[in-house]
C-alpha cells in the first residue's frame, strides 16, 4: 500500500532546475498543496472523532484512513518538490520514517521510542508503547493527581527487543515455542529451556551501559546508592487481560545486582503459567514484549494493597484494604493475610475490620538486605494501619479509580507517615445476575431524567458524581475532584480539570475542538451542546452522566455504574488502541512557528507536521518568486497601495485585475481588484471599526511599532517584509498573511456555479500566553460558527471552511474575513479574561449587521 | 411486541462490531446472541428464528449475501440489516432486492444502528397488526 520507491522514483525524475517552470505551472502545484492540505487535516480531525466512542469502526476502516493519508502527504511532497526540486529532500526521509513507524503499528511490530531507559519524571501517558501500561500508569500519577511514588526508571521493549536479537534469542525461542506448540514439549520443558537461554545469555555493552548510568543518576537524584524494586511491565499487560501475578518482581537490589534482575524478570515473561496463559488467550508469541520499572525500594512500615472495588461482591459498593508491617511482598504473595479493612466507598466509613496476627514481616537490614524477621510482640495483633489513614488510602483508591475510570488493584507503602503509590493497575470485577444491569431500558420508570436525548458526545461513558456549575472566570481549583462539571463553553482552559473529575457537560462545544480532544484522551464521559445545562442542573447533587445515550439522571444510577463496569471500556478495545497510536504518529502539530531554526523538514515527527511544513514552504516559494527574476509572462506581478498597511504583493492569473492598460506597472489599487472573492474581503477590511478604529481600550501605539517594525518601508528583502500575498483571478482569491506575529490564510473561490464555491481560512499565532490566545481562537470560533463556518480550533489554531453558498452569500463571509483580518491582528493582547470573548463577538456582529443595513 | 421478547442476532467477523453492538442494543432491552464465523451463525439460524439480523458481506467461509438468503428462505418474516465497510451502490441495490431492510456502511454512529433497530421492530408490529 505504500509506494515508498516509485516516490522516490518520481522525486528524482523531477529533480533539476525549476527555473524555466511557468508561473501558471506553479500555480497550479501551489493550487494542488492547498487542495491537499484541506483534505489531509480534514481526515486527520474525522479519524481522531471516531474515537469517542460513538463510531463502530474496524481494522479495515482505520487501513483504509491510513493508506489515503499516506497517499495524500506523499502527493503534497511531490507537489513541493515540483515546485522547489531538491531543496527539501529530508522531507522524504521524514516521510519513510514516519510512514514506517505507522506500518510497524498496524502489523504489531512497533516497540516504541529506540532508547533503552525512560526516566520516570519523563514518562508521558502515551508512553505506554514503550514502557509498558504497569510502568506508564505509575509515572501518570504523580504529575496528574500528585500521589508520590517512587523515583526510579523504566528500561524500555526496544532494549528487550534488542537484548534478545543481538544474543540471537529471538530465533531460539520462536523454535521452542513452534515444538511446544507441536506438543513436542510440555509448557514447562519450553519454559525451562528459554528462561535457561536468557539467564545465561551476555546483556549487550550499550544496553549496560546505558543501565549503569541510569543507576548513577538515580544515585545523584536520591542522593544514596539506591536500593531497588524491580518490576515486570508487559505488553498488553493491563488491557483486556489480567496477567496479574505471572511474573516476578525482584525487591532490595542493588546496583551491582541490577543486571541479574533485570535477566530475572525477562526470563519471567517466559514462565511456564504465562506460557500457558498467553495460549488460553490467544496472544500471539511475537506481541510479547517485556519493559522493566526500577524503583526506589520505599523501606516502609506498613505497606499493602487496595481494591478500589469489592472484586467477588461489587454491589456491596465497598473498598478493601490489605496491610501488613514493614516492606510489601508479603501479602502480594500470598504468605501473610495481612488486616484487612472494609469501607464504604460512599461515605468512606469502615464497615468492618480483620485484625489478623502478623507473625513476620519484611524489613530492610543494613544498607542493602531484605530479610523476612519476626514482628515485634506487642505489634502482632496491632491494627498495622490507623482509621485516618485507611480512609485516606480509600480516598486516594477512589480517585485513581476515578482517573482511569476502572477499578483498581494498587500496591501502596508508608514511610514516614507519607502514603506512596507503588502500582496501580485495573483490577478485574465478578459480575453476575445480581447487578440488576438488565434493566436498564426501564430506567425512566425508576430515576429522575433531568437532561434526555441532548448535546452530543465527545466521549462516551457513565460518570457518576457531584454537579458543579463553575461560572466564567472561576478560580479552577474550585472545582472538587470526582465532580460533574457543567459550565458554558468547552473551553480548552478546563484541560487540568479533566483527569480529576467524573464527566463533563457543556452548553456550547466542538467536539473536533482541543478540550474533545483531550477527553477523549482521558475517556471521560462528555456531553456538549446541552442548551440550558447551567439552569437545569445547577441546583441538582448528586447525578449520573450517561454520555453514550445523551442522558442526565438524579442521583445515583447503579445499574449504569455496573454495566460500565461489566463493558470492556471501548477505549481499551485493539481497535482504538491502534487508531489512537496511529494518530500520536499523524496528528501532534510540533513545527508551529516557521521563523523557528527548528522549522526544518528533519524535524517533521507527524503528518502534520510535514503537512504544515510543505504549506509555509510553498507559499514562501510563492512570494520569493517576485523577487528572484521567475518567468512571470503569463502573470501580472503588483504591489498593492493603499492606506491600510497591508503591503501585499499580488499576483494575478488571470481576470484578477483590471486591463493593464488601465494600471501602473508595479502598483495597484484596491479599486483596480476585479477578483470577486479579493474584493469582497477588501471591503470588509475596508469596514469603519475594522482595522483603523479601536474598539476598545488597544495599545495602539505598541501595535502599531510592531507593524512598522515588520513593514518598514527600507526593507526590501522578502523575509523582513512579512509573507504577504495574494494570488488571484477573476474567482479566486489565496490570501497568506503575516500580520505581526499573526498568521492568516484565506482560500476561496466564488463563481454562479454554487457547487464550486468554498472558503477555508485558516488563523493562527500571536505575542501573548497561551490562554490569551487561545481566548482569541475561541472568539474567532464564535464569530465563524455564528455565520455558519465549520470551524475546528487546537489551540491558538483555527480552521473555518465553508461551502456551496450563493455568490451573495459567500461574498458575505468573505466581507467577515476581512473585518476579522483586520481586528483580530492584536486582539489576543486584549483577551484578559473568557467575557472578552463575547464582548468582541458582538462587536463583529453588529459590524456585520451595518453592513447589511 | 416490547423490546425484551425482541431477539437480534449479530454476525460479523471483526469482534470489535459485535463487541459495541451487543451491549448497546442489551441497554435498550434487546436480547442479543453474536457471531463472527458465518458457519456457526448459520448453525444457530437453522435452530431457532431471530427477530432481527445484522449482518457483514464480506467475510470468510459463507458469505454474508448467501447468509442472509437463508435466513430470508428460513424465516421470511425476519428483518435483515447489513453493514459493511466495502459499501457500493451495486452491494446495496442487490442487499435490497434480496429483501434486506436497511443498509449501513461501516463506520456508522451507534445512534444510527440503534435507530434502525427500533424502526425495524416497528416495522415488525405494524405488519403484525395488519
């Protein structure tokens, strides 16, 4: 499905001078990256909808979305490259790259990042591919909900991957498995000849190496020679499957054992259960891949593990907490019971206790040596944990819980008093008849419906919780953890509260905006667009959010909350999970501003970011042609004059301008603009109140330096002067401004012929923090979904496209884009607070309304 | 007929489809069986009538257009609603001339299928009262 070498091929056909290429030729190369560009961000927002939950899709659908966009982005480096032969050339390695990657995903080969150790403190929630789920879960933690937990390091599939290669396990092992499979040998005659291969086999120098340093920073960091936990974290480990308990965990080692465990719990993927469990399933052999966590060992005084849910009685809504003195291990194993607490996971109060006598424990001796010793005396019969802090370890359960909206099984330690997470993983619930969960289409009969049938789903889901309206401008730390949060708009500023809270409910949103977006990362249960939400619930307590079927209940919908429970969580489905790590390699935007050394083509890591690239680059290309001599025959070259310091240079293809006869040989006016789509957004430009009033209180004279200081009239060269361009003909218009630190790009065509007409305008930048900015993208939202523009904003970017309107109507958006061009160059200065929004809004509005007057 | 004596049988051999469709059409009431090897959903037709079938065209073994012949010539009274992510004018045309209810190229919202659903079981009463 990828043509890798006739691209290349192609690319090479056309390498040499551009220099006899019309300007017509290269127009129409620059006509085609635009028409590509729509299309490939247009397929990247659809495929990251789908992922709300709301679509049924299959492997053949995200294949097919995988192939088109390939195709597309291959075009668009062909199309630059017949432009600018040559000069681009990393954009096709970057390409090979990305395009490799993407198809070692699909066909299950990807292991992540080709570094052998993640550090912790810089594991990312997606780096879950690289690390393993146990690893990336731990490390989500402390940045998101501030639990600590230990330092410490992952050591990643790709040093697994490369330590089996290189000593040329991989081989060995497939030969065992395949006679195993054969029945040629029992699961554990296989297990004992691979773990026997592994244990005995060299780790390669660079990977110890790498460990070795690692061991030394962590040393730096804690400031002691670290004495470590070491920790399984398989592929696959916490999705669908429970491998719980299948492999080992090495405590109390240190740094000149670390090797040893690291062998030791590789070799453990390969025990003779896991074999047989891997089988059951139907996990194929070559998914196997093993990440390792070294951690700090925290050398506790009780330690234990909690069930955020009851597992064999779910409906009894109750916690369990296990603990025991000194060092875990014990009750992980099996070898003490360990006091065990029941709590009400409503009102977080202890229904009742088990005491259990704790004969040993596991306790730290020396600097370096765990060793299992007898608990003193008068502590064996001693409850090992207080009533605060079962209730606090509750609290904390319920809120991971909440994060990773599944149940969980954590391994928790006391030191010093403090409470550190040591793992958290989702914890697999008994479901039965008993959950009432087939009563759900009466539902109606038995609950309040406050909110039916309204909004639409950014992610679906069941949230159950607390409702709490925040108002504009509202401190967000207001907001309790585990609440249902209604406010106005979706604003992407409600991002830190996602991973806290139970679901989210919004009177206006896009779900193709930034905040759906980041739901959907977290899967949290959310509604947009539900008119009225602020004053239907505002007064209501507890609720449910059934997001999937568009409902608001009162109070608590217990049979939502255990069919929840009962579904695999579709987010965790291998479909979405592909889709999703496909689009970590497409959709990030990291090459924003193009004045940035780092606005290269081998700093390319997405789609986006070589769709992005090829677009600056071809409209750059489109500008420097003035001044650099092209062949311009077959086109009129202009500097627009006027009192608006635009300084536009226009290229006309043909109809665009009014006879040549009738003009100066270098300049223009707007009046001698005959292009219908040019014209119209002249004069909205051109609208009092646009760009030469102030609409309110502006720091004009700040604006207006950073305007001279683009636009001053000594510079000749193009860089300095701004990429200001417009390349029109009698029905189409391609605006590409630099105003400042703005950047706009208008594409439209306008004719009789309805079906032909489209506008996409594209904005994007500015001076100021990034929620001002953003404030701006919303009001530019507002604005643009007001005249009926599709808009989808990330961030400070906005996109608004719009299609088949009567010439009338379409010279009417136009005129808007001019006013917006105009009044938005600094707005973003001004955005000081989301009221802002509204107040600019209006004013649009009525400026519109004045002209239909 | 209420939804809870109405019985749907999935039949797709992507689990992911029967995986979202399955609970979803439980939550409205349904009763719902799923497949995704066309012999053994074939097995389960020849014993017992469904209400309502989903069904894919294209998969291994029997295909989903010689399926849902059968399960017309079984029980004509059964309402068939195909999906399918090779979705052509042609596949559609002949999906209907074979009797077949509605259409739904993959992807599709699971609004849209519950709907269908529910307008199929309407279908069902109204032809029953008359």
């Amino acid at each position: 499905m990828f043509k890798i070498n006739d691209l290349i091929k192609n690319l090479l056909k056309s390498s040499g001078p551009s220099g006899g290429r019309s300007f017509k030729e290269l127009f129409e190369l620059f006509r085609e990256i635009l028409t590509l560009n729509s299309a490939i961000l247009d397929q990247i927002s659809e495929a990251n909808q789908t992922l709300g939950g709301d679509f049924v899709f299959d492997k053949h659908f995200i294949e097919t979305f995988v192939e088109d966009l390939s195709t597309n982005v291959q075009k668009l480096i062909f199309a630059l490259n017949e432009m600018v032969p040559v000069k681009y050339d990393g954009l096709i390695d970057a390409y090979k790259k990305i395009e490799s990657d993407i198809r070692a995903i699909l066909e299950g080969r990807y292991i992540g990042v080709e570094k052998y150790i993640l550090f912790y403190d810089e594991i990312k929630k997606w780096d879950e591919d690289s690390v393993g789920s146990k690893n990336a879960f731990l490390c989500q933690l402390q940045p998101n909900l501030n639990f600590k937990i230990p330092q410490g390091f992952a050591i990643t599939f790709y040093a697994y991957h490369q330590f089996l290669a290189k000593q040329g396990l991989l081989a060995k092992i497939k030969e065992i498995l395949n006679s195993m499979d054969k029945g040629e040998c029992s699961f554990q005659g296989a297990s004992k000849m691979i773990q026997n291969e592994i244990l005995k086999a060299r780790i390669p120098h660079d990977l110890k190496h790498d460990i070795k340093e690692a061991v030394a920073r962590l040393k730096k960091q804690l400031e002691k020679s670290p004495l470590l936990a070491i920790r399984s974290s398989a592929y696959g480990e916490d999705s669908e499957h429970s491998f719980a308990g299948l492999y080992d965990t090495v405590l109390g080692v240190d740094e000149h054992g670390i090797l040893d465990a690291y062998k030791r719990v590789i070799a453990s993927t390969f025990n003779a259960n896991a074999l047989e469990y891997r089988k059951k399933i139907g996990f194929k052999e070559d998914e196997t891949l093993m990440a390792v966590g070294c951690q700090e060992l925290i050398n506790s005084q009780v330690s234990g593990i909690v069930y955020s849910l009851n597992p064999v009685d779910p409906a009894s809504d109750t916690l369990i907490v296990s603990s025991t003195w000194g060092i875990g291990g014990l009750i992980v194993s099996g070898r003490e019971t360990g006091d065990t607490f029941f709590i009400n996971r409503k009102n977080r109060k202890i229904n009742s206790v088990q005491i259990s006598w704790k004969t040993y424990k596991q306790k730290l001796i020396g600097k370096n040596k765990i060793e299992t010793v007898e608990v003193d005396e008068n502590l064996r019969a001693k409850p090992s944990l207080t009533v605060e802090q079962v209730k606090n370890i509750a609290e904390c359960a319920l809120e991971i819980e909440r994060y990773f909206k599944k149940p969980q099984d954590i391994e928790f330690a006391i030191a010093n008093g403090e409470l550190v997470i040591l793992q958290a993983r989702p914890l697999k619930i008994k479901t039965g008849p008993n959950l009432h969960t087939k009563d759900l289409a009466s539902l109606e009969q038995r609950y309040n419906v406050l909110i039916r049938d309204q909004g639409v789903t950014a992610q679906e889901g069941v949230g159950i919780g607390e409702v709490y309206v925040l108002r504009q401008g509202e401190d967000l730390s207001n907001v309790p953890a585990g609440a249902i949060l209604v406010t106005k708009f979706a604003s992407p500023r409600l991002a830190p509260l996602i991973p806290k809270i139970s679901g989210l409910i919004t009177e206006i949103g896009a779900v193709t905006g930034h905040l759906a977006t980041i739901c959907r990362e977290y899967i949290l249960p959310t509604l947009f667009n539900v008119s009225g939400a602020i004053s239907t619930l505002k007064n209501e307590g507890l609720v449910t959010l059934d997001a999937t079927d568009r409902r608001v209940y009162r109070g608590e919908v217990k049979e939502l909350f255990f069919f929840n429970l009962e579904q695999e969580k579709i987010a965790e489905s291998y479909e979405y999970r592909l889709l999703r790590r496909i689009l970590r390699k497409i959709e990030p935007l990291n090459l924003i501003d193009p004045t940035d050394k780092n606005f290269r083509p081998e700093n390319c890591e997405t789609f986006h970011d070589i769709t992005r690239f090829v677009h600056e680059k071809a409209v750059e290309t489109l500008v420097n042609l003035h001044f650099s001599g092209i062949n311009t025959k077959d086109a009129s070259i202009k500097r627009l004059k006027w009192d608006i310091p635009l300084d536009l240079v226009i290229i006309d293809v043909g109809g665009g301008l009014v006879g040549e006869s009738q003009i100066d040989s270098t300049t223009v006016t707007p009046e001698h603009i005959q292009s219908i789509p040019m014209k119209a957004m002249i004069e909205g430009l051109k609208c009092p109140g646009a760009w030469d009033s102030t609409p309110v209180s502006i720091d004009v004279s700040s604006f207006m330096s950073s305007l001279t200081r683009t636009f001053s009239a000594e510079h000749t060269d193009p860089k300095a002067l701004g990429q200001n361009l417009a390349v029109i003909s009698k029905h189409y218009a391609n605006l590409s401004l630099r105003l400042g630190y703005h950047f706009t790009m208008v594409d439209a065509y306008v004719s009789k012929n309805i079906t032909e007409n489209y506008i996409y305008f594209r904005f994007f930048g500015g001076v100021t923090e990034t929620e001002r900015r953003n404030r701006r993208a919303r009001m530019i939202r507002e604005v643009l979904s007001h005249y009926d523009f599709m808009v989808d904003t990330r961030g400070d970017l906005v996109i608004g496209r719009i299609k088949r309107l009567n010439q009338e109507e379409m010279e009417k958006r136009l005129y808007l884009i001019g006013i917006l061009i105009g009044f938005t160059r600094q707005l973003d200065v001004m955005m000081t607070n989301d009221v802002c929004i509204f107040e600019f809004k209006n004013k649009i509005c009525q400026l519109m309304e004045t002209k239909n007057e | 007929m209420s939804e809870k004596d109405i019985s749907i049988l999935i039949l797709d051999d992507e689990p992911i489809v029967a995986k979202r469709l399955k609970p979803a059409l439980e939550k409205k009431g349904y009763k719902v069986e799923s497949f995704t090897r066309s012999t053994d959903a074939m097995e389960r037709v020849r014993k017992q009538k469904f209400d309502i079938v989903i069904t894919d065209l294209k998969m291994e073994g029997i295909s989903g257009m010689e399926f849902l012949e059968e399960v017309k010539r079984l029980w004509p009274d059964t309402e068939i609603i195909v999906i399918t992510g090779f979705a052509t004018m042609e596949t559609a045309k002949e999906s209907f001339k074979k009797g077949v209810f509605d259409f739904l190229a993959k992807p599709f919202k699971l609004g849209e299928i519950v709907e269908i659903v529910r307008k199929a079981v309407e279908h069902k009463n109204k032809q029953q009262h008359s």
